[in-house]
C-alpha cells in the first residue's frame, strides 16, 4: 500500500487514478500514523505554499512527513508536493517550508513577455541519469499550472529543467525524494511512465 496525502489542497482523484492505473493499492489519508505503514508517500496538492505547510501542520502531518523522508522511504511530490520540501516559500509573505531541500520557491518575475500562470504543455531537459525518467526522452512534454517555481541552493538535486523565458526547476531527485512540478496524472502516456517508474523504484519490479 502506498499513502495518497490528502492534506485539503486540490482534487486528489485524478491522482489517485493514474497511481490506481500503474498498479499502486492506494490509500488516501490524512492520518500521520499510515504514512509509518505505507511502502511510500505522495504529496500532491495545488494552491499556496502557506496553506499547505498550515494544513500538513493542522493534520500532524508535517513532521511525520520530514520523519519518513528522513528515514528513506520512497516519496514523491507533485506540484505543491515538490515545493513544501524547500526551506522557504515566498506566496503571500515568507513562510517556512520543511525544509529538507535547500533553496526557496519563488514566483516568475512579471517583467518576463510570459503569462503567468504557466500553464499548459512544456517539454522537460534532463540535467542527470534520472531513474524518474528511464524511458523517457529528453524533451519530452509534460502538463504544468503553476506561477511559482523550485529555487535550489544545491543544482545536483535538479533532475530537469523547463523553459519559460527562464530555465527554471521543473523536478528533483536525490537518493529516496522523487518531485516534479508539473502534473504526471494530467501528462497522458510520459506521465504514466513517470508513474511506473516510481513504482519499480518502490518495489523493484
């Protein structure tokens, strides 16, 4: 079983139906105590940065996340899910993140000739050997809604960019911690992949 985060920040459905689609058992929750017995976490979510870090922290679910992550089990973060890693998250004032990445979540500078939000498809530039993305290619297209992006301190953690008149990070993976910024329940066939991907990296097959 692995545990679908359900911490009151978007539709989770969509989610749970493309992880349900790749063969993952799914159980969505809100309870702390199943994320100790789940075989690893995800932590999808749209919306503000402070109200995420408030509602995980509502639930008792922020530090219980910091632990699992800490202790190496398998987590993957989808959209809000990448960004609350960081340490700070600059969405209405400053707010501090979890803090295990180093680096801030900023928003795309309004002098750029982009609109923000960024939304729609865009292609993903590999930086590193990625087990996220084997078989997937370099350029591939995958669905983004954000306006704020992943700043990290240390640019070995980037496993891709994405063009939007900035090369900005659009995911991360070091050892267990598997995050992107766009949406691989929105990204037809290469987001299932990603999917699979991370459920061979789960359970090794």
């Amino acid at each position: 079983m692995i545990a679908l985060v359900d911490y009151g920040m978007g539709n989770l459905r969509s989610v749970e139906k493309a992880l349900e689609k790749v063969g993952f058992n799914v159980l969505r929750t809100s309870n702390p105590e199943d994320l100790d017995k789940a075989d690893a976490v995800v932590v999808p979510g749209v919306g503000a940065f402070g109200d995420a870090i408030h509602n995980l922290e509502r639930f008792g679910l922020k530090n219980k996340i910091i632990e699992v992550i800490n202790q190496g089990k398998p987590y993957l973060g989808i959209c809000l899910g990448l960004q609350i890693l960081f340490e700070y998250g600059y969405e209405f004032g400053q707010h501090e993140g979890l803090g295990i990445l180093k680096g801030s979540v900023v928003r795309f500078d309004e002098r750029l000739p982009i609109k923000i939000p960024h939304m729609g498809w865009n292609q993903i530039h590999k930086k590193k050997d990625s087990k996220m993305f084997e078989g997937i290619k370099d350029g591939e297209f995958f669905y983004f809604v954000h306006s704020y992006y992943a700043n990290p301190e240390d640019k070995t953690v980037v496993a891709t960019t994405t063009d939007y008149a900035i090369d900005f990070c659009s995911s991360v993976e070091v050892d267990n911690l598997w995050a992107v910024q766009f949406h691989p329940e929105k990204s037809q066939t290469a987001g299932l992949k990603l999917l699979e991907n991370f459920k061979k990296f789960v359970y090794g097959v």
